[in-house]
C-alpha cells in the first residue's frame, strides 16, 4: 500500500460530495459550511424530509431521483479509479472522504 496523501483524501471527499477540485482548503470550508446552513434550515422546516442531504452532496434537490442516483454512481467510479490508481481500495478512500466531512462538521459546530 502507498503512503497515504493528505491531498489524495482531500480529494476523494471533493469528488464524493462534488465540490469543485481547484478550491483552497478555506473555500472548501465556505462552501461546505454555507451547505451545512442551507441544509440545517431546510432540516428545521415543517414538513421537511431528506432532501436536505443533497444539499450536503452537493446535488440539487430538484433533480430527478434517478439523476441523482447516476451521479452518485459516476462519483462512487470516479473514486473507485482514484483509489486504485493510488493502490487503496474504493471503500477506505471513502471511510476517508467520511472522516474529512466529520473533521469539517467537527469546525462547523466549534465556530457555528
């Protein structure tokens, strides 16, 4: 297995919740954090349901299901590609893509 890339983390968690691949770690934290705003008022509206997740992954609420279920798939691939390409599995590449989201909520919540 090859060592392990902040930068190769970094953008696995771009690509799984699509947020643009030339962004500074401070963009990425605006942006995520103006999700995590716009999907918590949503949350907290009467007669909410789960469409405030995709908000979080970055597709639209207005998108057909069956839209938004290729462009997961097309992202789940496109990792699967990365994380061979770097001799990882697609499923760590993605428990760590999960663990950057969780570091970002984590400064969500402190500054929030």
């Amino acid at each position: 297995m090859n060592l392990l890339s902040p930068e190769l983390v970094k953008r696995a968690f771009q690509i799984k919740y699509g947020f643009a691949h030339d962004l500074s770690l401070d963009q990425i934290y605006q942006e995520f954090e103006r999700r995590y705003n716009l999907a918590l008022t949503l949350r907290q509206s009467p007669g909410s349901d789960h469409s405030w997740t995709k908000i979080i992954e970055g597709v639209s609420s207005l998108e057909d299901p069956e839209e938004v279920k290729v462009e997961r798939e097309r992202r789940r691939s496109e990792i699967a590609t990365l994380a061979t390409a770097a001799g990882y599995s697609p499923v760590e590449l993605d428990l760590l893509s999960e663990e950057y989201l969780a570091r970002l909520e984590v400064r969500w919540i402190h500054e929030g």
